[in-house]
C-alpha cells in the first residue's frame, strides 16, 4: 500500500469518534439520560456527535459536538491540528453538573477537552490546546470552537 500523509485524518476522525462516544460524561449530555445503552451511544454519531462542522436546525435539536480535523505537513513532523466544535440552541443552553460550570456549550467543550487531555492517541506528544472562541451560528445557536494541536510524524512507517 502507498504511503499518505493524509491518512492520519481519517485515523484521527476514527479515534475521535470513539473517544467521545465512550465518554459517560459525553453520551449522557447529549442523549439527556444518566443511563443508556451502546446502541444509543453509537447512534450519536452524525445525529449529534459529527466528524465535521454540522449546524443540525431540527426544532428538537438539544447539543452538537463536531470535530474537523485539518493539518500542516513539516519537515519530518507535521503539527496536525484538531477542532472541536459543541454547540446548542440558545434557549437551551442551561445546564448542571457536578464538577463542571458554565453553559451546556461550555460544559460538553470542557469534556470533549477532558476526554482528549486524558487519551495517548494522538501523535508524538501532548495536545495542546490553541484557542478557545466563541460563536453565534444563525442567530440560533452558541457554542465554543477549540483549536487543538500535537505533533505527529509526517510519514509512519
């Protein structure tokens, strides 16, 4: 098989897929149960769990978390970069649990960056977390975008 560079963003889609859908925190935030089912979880991808920046306007749309992962190739190392989108309608953006704060945008971001901070799957190094920014989407929706970086060989082997 020929050598990619541009394989690692289906293999970095792939474990990002898993790792938010393992993630109780997760599942439970955007299925709106303390208990669940693996079919549920699973059934979050591209319903409300997206490998790419989706805007679902369905009236009963509650919270989305999606992720775009674009990269720049360097030398022997590339920096590949992960972005990471939640997001909700602006009526629904109240939300409790322990141990976090915020509004449920602030709050699913601050578990997609738990999950991620936590997971060796990435690369040669740590995440690192770039920026964190806010957005208005269609005068209907708020939500955070997080900019993550990590090195990565340009080319494995």
């Amino acid at each position: 098989m020929k050598k990619s560079i541009l394989n690692d963003i289906g293999l970095y889609k792939t474990r990002l897929i898993s790792t938010f859908i393992n993630s109780p925190d997760i599942c439970r935030l955007l299925l709106e149960k303390d208990s669940y089912t693996q079919d549920e979880a699973d059934s979050l991808l591209y319903t409300r769990i997206f490998p790419y920046l989706h805007i679902n306007t369905q009236a009963d749309m509650n919270a989305c978390l999606c992720f775009e992962v674009p990269q720049i190739p360097t030398g022997m190392i590339k920096d590949m970069k992960i972005i990471v989108w939640s997001y909700c309608r602006l009526e629904q953006m109240q939300y409790a649990k322990e141990d976090y704060l915020g509004t449920k945008p602030d709050i699913l971001a601050d578990m997609a960056e738990r999950e991620l901070r936590a997971s060796n799957q990435f690369g040669i190094g740590p995440l690192h977390l770039e920026s964190v920014t806010n957005n208005l989407l269609e005068n209907q929706f708020y939500g955070r975008q997080l900019v993550f970086t990590v090195p990565d060989f340009k080319m494995k082997g």
